[in-house]
C-alpha cells in the first residue's frame, strides 16, 4: 500500500511533468476541473467527475503517458467531490449534482481490479467542495472535513453555506 507521501509524491510528479507538458499532448479529450484524482497503483492514477464531464472516469498510466477509459462512467455525475483510495476500492463521496441543483451525501465504492462502482454508506450531510483524508489501513479510517452543505432559512428555503463539521467513518465501508 502507498503511503500517504508516495501517493502525494506520485500526484505531484504526474502534476509537474502535466504542467511542463512533458505528460504528453494534451492531459484529457476534455477541460477537467471539480474532479478528484487518487492514485490506484504504483504507476496510474484515476480522474473522477468533475465539471463538463461529470461522468467521466479517466486513467492515466505515467509509464506509458497515455490516458484510458477501461472503466465504467458514473451513472449519476458530480462535480466539487472527493476520493481516496482504501486497500482495492476508491471511495467517492458527496459533491454536487449538477443535473438535480444539489449537493449529495452518497457515496460509491470503486473496485480498483475491475472499476465497477457500487453504492456505499450515505455520509451525515451532504456535502461539496470539502476535503476527505483515509489514514490507518487496518481500521480503514475516512475523515471528511467541512466543505458546502445546506442550510434551512426561516422561510424553509434551502441555502447552502460553509460547514466547520467533520464525519469519521472507520472499519465499515460497505452498506
């Protein structure tokens, strides 16, 4: 399993060598913003959601320098969510869904041997723009900090503003 500081260093590299062009032509078919990227291997690393294409799962291989599509598309596309990989799956949680104007509190878990996604334990509020750490892999800890979440007015309306909370979730990942 990847450190946190091998992941963060693998992510790093691809970023230069994509800032310096040395990743190849062009980083994707498509602008990428609002998306999260996890490294899933000691050489690639996925791409998930995001603006413009918010179903859109990418890998890119910094062996070969090329980006594919070998896995399934969300079935239901966010923007302004996070990701973190856990042993052999890549947890997606909340973000926004653009086609229902809302932030969600689902998440999904994705099979890193096969890249199917399956539905997973709804975080406590649902949430954009946040961040999300995994730490002690025996434990599978998640810890989700802050980030955009709904607010009630007095008038019922729902608002959204930014959240000081947190969510732990440890040891079950599975619904």
């Amino acid at each position: 399993m990847f450190t946190f500081s091998a992941a963060s260093s693998l992510l790093t590299q691809a970023m230069s060598y994509a800032l310096t062009g040395r990743l190849g032509a062009k980083a994707q078919n498509h602008p990428t913003y609002m998306a999260c990227a996890v490294d899933i291997n000691a050489t690639s690393f996925v791409t998930i959601g995001g603006g413009v294409e918010e179903n859109d799962v990418s890998l890119y291989n910094t062996v070969t320098r090329s980006w594919s599509k070998p896995w399934p598309q969300l079935r239901e596309g966010r923007r302004g969510h996070c990701c973190v990989r856990v042993h052999d799956k890549v947890v997606v949680a909340g973000g926004y869904l653009y086609g229902a104007h809302k932030n969600t509190a689902t998440t999904l878990l994705i099979d890193t041997n096969t890249g199917k996604a399956y539905a997973s334990l709804w975080m406590k509020e649902a949430r954009s723009f946040f961040t999300m750490h995994s730490f002690d892999s025996e434990n599978e800890i998640l810890v989700a900090i802050g980030g955009n979440v709904p607010q009630r007015s007095d008038k019922n309306t729902v608002a959204t503003s930014f959240s000081n909370t947190m969510e732990v979730r440890h040891k079950r990942l599975h619904a």
